[in-house]
C-alpha cells in the first residue's frame, strides 16, 4: 500500500506529466472499481483537460476543466502508469485514460 510520500510524490509527477492534456476516450474493462455508472464517468471525463493532482490523505484528486474532479486511492495494491505513444500497454487494468496527444 502507497503511503503518504509516496502518493504525494505521485500527485507532484501526475500535475508535471498530465497538466494541460485534453482526455481522448476512457476505457473501463473492470466498472466495478467506479462509484458513478460508467457512462455517466465517459460524459464527465472525456473532452476535459487536466488542471492538476493534489494528495489528500491516501487520495489523489485529479482537477479537470471546467469543473470535474477525478478521485483515486490506489488502495493495497493500486499502481498507476503513464504510458507514451507506441509503448506497451499491460493487458490487465482497471481504468484507462487516452489523451489527445495519443498518449495514456
């Protein structure tokens, strides 16, 4: 489980590496890890650019234009990859976000 440095740090990299992105698609293949239905997720999400991340506790909330926040707790096991163009994605995930400049 990630501890407070850790998530933290996290939060620090996600704002340095996603601030400004715009979000393409999402890819849901596990809904069940979400607390709002998955449609409802994709009309919230997608076309939004990131602001920034900020820790809050063992909590990651991502800022999106214009008024939408993306909530993550990477719980006992969480892990959270950036992935550019052309690398591999692994084949197991849980939630998958693809951005403009065709990075995810």
């Amino acid at each position: 489980m990630p501890e407070l440095p850790e998530i933290a740090n996290l939060a620090r990299q996600m704002t340095k590496v996603l601030k400004g992105k715009r979000v393409k698609d999402v890819e849901l293949p596990q809904p069940k890890c979400l607390n709002i239905p998955a449609k409802k997720l994709r009309r919230r999400f997608v076309g939004k650019t990131v602001k920034e991340t900020s820790a809050h506790g063992k909590w990651l909330f991502t800022r999106l234009n214009p008024s939408d926040n993306l909530l993550l707790n990477l719980g006992m096991g969480g892990d959270l990859r950036y992935h550019k163009k052309r690398s591999t994605i692994p084949e197991k995930y849980q939630f998958r976000a693809r951005f403009a400049d065709h990075e995810a």
